[in-house]
C-alpha cells in the first residue's frame, strides 16, 4: 500500500473519488509522509476538497505554503473564503494577489464582486469594477456584469446597478431577474412589473421573483392574478411560487384560497418539503385552522427548527399551551437547538398555562445553557408570570422580579424613546 503512495499520479485517483473530510484527511497524511507537500497539483485538490467541506483553516493553511501560486489557485482560495462565510477575507487575498503581480481573470472578479456584497464594501466594489473594466472583462463577460449588477443592488446602489442595466448590450434571464428582484427590494413593484412585462425570455424564477414582490409589498391580489397568466403561459411552479402564494393567503386571511393552493400542490405532485410544510402550516394556523396545521407537521418527513417554532407558536396561540410544552420537549428529544423564537413560544405557553416555575426554568435554561440573550420579548414574558407568581412564589421571586422589571423598563425605552 505504502509504495502505491510514492508518487503524485498514484494519489490523484484517491482525491478524486475522495467522498468524506475524513478520508481527505487520511489522504492528506499520506501526502505529507511520501514528501509530496510541495506539489503543487496536489496541493490545490487539496484547496478544493477542503474548501468544499467547509475547512477553512485546512485549506488556507495549504495555499500558504505555495511559493507561486497560480491563477487559479487564487481563484480557488478567494472563492473558498466567498461561499464560506469569510467574505473580507477573500477581499484581502485578492489585494495580496495584485500586489504579487497575478492578473486576475474572469474567475477571479465574480467571487470577490460577491465577497463585496456580503460585506457591504461597496467601495471596494466600485474599485474592482474599475479595473473589470480596464482588464476588459466587464465589457465582454456576461457573468461579471450580472455579478456587479447584484452586488449593487445588494448595497443598496440602485443608481450604477441601473447604470450597469443599461450598459448591458446582452441581457440573459438572470440579468432581467435580478433587476427585477432589485426594483422590488427598493419598494418600486410597479417599475419591476414593467420591466418583468418586457423580458424577452421568463422561467420560474422571473415570475416567482414577481409573484414574492407583490406578496411582500402587500398586494397578494395582484400575486394570485399574475400567477393565473404563469398558469395560461404554461409555465410550471416551483416549491417556491407557491410559498409566496400561501403567504399571499395568509395576508388575505383566506382559509378557502389557502385550501386550493394545498390542492394544487397535491394534485401537482409536490413533496411537503422543509419550506412548503412549513408555510401551509404557518397558513392554517394564521387563517384559524390549528387542525389542518396540526396535519401538516405531522406528515412532514423532515422539520426545520422555523417549522418546530411556527407550530410550537401556533400551538400557545390557539390556546394550546399544554401541548406547546409538550411539543418543545419532543423537539429537545430530537436535537434540535433552539433559538430566541423557539423561547418566545415556550415562555408565552408558560403564562398560558400559570406555569410560574418551569417558565423560570425555561428562562434560565435558555440564558444560561443555551447563550441566548433576552430581548424584550422574553422579559415580557417574564413580567407576565411574575403577575401571576403573586404571593405563593414572592420569596422566590423577589430577585428576578427586581431584575425582570428593570431590564424590561430600559428595553421598553432604548425601543421607544432613545
């Protein structure tokens, strides 16, 4: 085994049909023991696989110890850092990669323009729009330009993402889509519409981007005549069209129109997926049917923790606080770490139920066990079972109340006065 290692094409196979961080890891061991680290080749699959689960650290540590790091590599290493959540890194290795004197080319400007997004370095995106242009890449690849476009409306720039609209002798779908989703961002629905009334070319995205802007912008009506020409067009929906659709119920209070979106779906062969169970659940109990929401979950092969708090929610406002409780139990049983939302719904079902003790463990469950720092919601609630403690609970009480009280009153005002 140890002799099929000693030589670099040998071990290419290995990354290649690598399937887990572990074996990467066991092949990275390899690596180093058979003196191949200076490898180059090696060592950007090695950047690729471990950017591709996440590794930062591993992967940035590789690319260091590169002496000349190719094109792209640098591409690789910038764009690992972009879809992982580290976006003003990437911006900084891009500056490290002009000033070693590597140009960048059509790979590089997409991922860095995103990393500007993600950080609002809206000046720093103006910059590499600058030299996109004079490296000449802005003006002949379609990708940088939708990428720019992006990233202006994302920092709120509407007057150069309108400018590198224009610009755009060529618009694909994404070009006009994302214009459009960008003119409803700004609250400007009517433009967005005039300009979705033009594409040359529309998909799914276009006319869900469309249909979500008219729902998101209060005006489910407009949602649900805009998705009957998507129906004459022939145009097929997606899990996602009819998740605005069922939030356009939901803003009309129409339990009937809620009911035929669920029809549809059936009879279309939608799976009651993470994002649709949750929002005909949410719809049923909204529009007054905690039963039928009740069904949803119950079906649903796999939740996400917004599922557990919309029915955990649900549950408290139907008057349900028992079965709230009982509820949040299962979803500890299952693993599921909850969130500042998941609390509010707890300890909202604690004061339904006049469950003063277990809403003070609750409370301190989730400040002191699972880091969550209370809002003003949470001291609410707080306050609303100290009203209930009354004097069988006073002694044990005494402190939090002070406590509850005070913070609930500087909440109140850094929200309202300051």
């Amino acid at each position: 085994m140890a002799a099929y290692f000693t030589s670099s094409p040998a071990i290419f196979p290995l990354l290649q049909t690598c399937t887990n961080p572990n074996h990467l890891t066991q092949i990275h061991a390899k690596i180093i023991r058979s003196n191949l680290s200076s490898n180059n080749l090696l060592n950007t699959q090695l950047i690729r696989l471990y950017s591709s689960y996440g590794n930062l650290n591993y992967a940035t540590s590789i690319f260091q110890q590169l002496q000349f790091p190719s094109t792209f590599t640098w591409n690789l290493i910038i764009r690992c850092h972009t879809i992982n959540g580290s976006p003003s890194q990437s911006i900084i290795l891009y500056n490290f990669m002009i000033c070693t004197g590597v140009i960048p080319d059509k790979f590089t400007f997409p991922f860095v323009i995103k990393a500007c997004a993600a950080s609002s370095s809206i000046e720093k995106g103006k910059e590499i729009h600058g030299f996109a242009v004079k490296t000449g890449y802005y003006g002949k690849d379609m990708f940088v330009k939708n990428t720019l476009l992006d990233m202006y409306l994302k920092c709120r720039c509407l007057e150069f993402a309108r400018k590198v609209f224009d610009e755009m002798n060529v618009r694909n779908v994404v070009s006009w889509t994302t214009m459009i989703s960008g003119l409803i961002g700004f609250g400007e629905v009517d433009n967005a519409r005039r300009l979705f009334d033009v594409m040359p070319q529309r998909n799914v995205v276009s006319w869900t981007v469309m249909i979500n802007g008219y729902v998101s912008n209060g005006r489910p009506q407009e949602a649900f005549e805009l998705f009957s020409e998507m129906q004459i067009e022939g145009v097929r929906p997606n899990e996602f069209t009819l998740v605005s659709l069922l939030k356009g119920c939901t803003e009309l209070g129409s339990l009937t129109l809620g009911d035929w979106v669920h029809d549809y779906a059936i009879k279309n062969g939608f799976e009651m997926g993470v994002f649709l169970g949750t929002a005909l659940l949410d719809m049923y109990s909204k529009c007054g049917s905690l039963e039928e929401a009740k069904k949803v979950f119950d079906i649903m092969e796999k939740r996400s923790l917004a599922t557990w708090n919309s029915m955990i929610s649900s549950l408290g406002v139907h008057g349900c606080g028992e079965e709230a409780l009982a509820l949040f139990g299962s979803m500890m049983e299952e693993n599921v770490m909850p969130d500042a939302i998941t609390f509010v719904g707890v300890l909202s079902a604690c004061v339904q139920t006049r469950k003063v003790d277990e809403g003070l463990r609750y409370f301190k469950f989730m400040t002191e066990e699972c880091g969550i720092i209370p809002v003003l919601e949470h001291y609410v609630c707080m306050f609303e079972l100290w009203g209930l403690a009354r004097k069988e609970t006073e002694t044990e009480w005494n402190g939090s109340r002070s406590f509850v009280q005070n913070r609930q009153t500087e909440l109140f005002n850094e929200r309202f006065y300051l």
